[in-house]
C-alpha cells in the first residue's frame, strides 16, 4: 500500500504540472497555480524538486510562501490515513 500511494504521489504531481503547462497556452486554467500545486506534491518525494524550490525561496520569497501552504496541506492531508 506504501508503494501505491508513493506512486500516486508522483503521478499526480506530475498531472498538476501538465495541466500547468497547457494552463500558460489556454486562456481558463490557471497555468501558474496548477504548475506550483504539482511541484508542492513532488518536492515531498524529489531531492531534485526540493533544490528548485529552495533556489526559488531565494528569487521569490513571496511565491515560495504559497508553494509552502500548499505543500503542507497537502502533506496534512495525505497524513490522515
């Protein structure tokens, strides 16, 4: 069971980051939004991820601010189980 929900994990931050990207070109999804949702899902599983992201807090403090909420409800909500 781990194992599928770290797959699930993945696989659905990787979603948020494609309907982040077709968000930029399409004028009704919030392309940003989802793009920053999907590496908040990821950074709990990518070192990769987590580095980005930490280069990020340093450019953007106040962006890297909403990545963080939305990674901690999300870990908050996977905790549940």
């Amino acid at each position: 069971m781990q194992k599928f929900k770290k797959v699930a994990i993945i696989i659905v931050g990787w979603v948020f980051i494609f309907l982040g990207i077709l968000g930029i070109f399409l004028p009704f999804l919030q392309g940003i939004l989802f793009i920053m949702i999907g590496l908040a899902i990821l950074s709990s599983r990518s070192e990769l991820i987590r580095r980005f992201l930490k280069s990020l807090e340093e450019r953007y403090p106040k962006q890297y601010e909403k990545v963080k909420s939305w990674r901690e409800k999300i870990i908050a909500l996977f905790k549940k189980d």
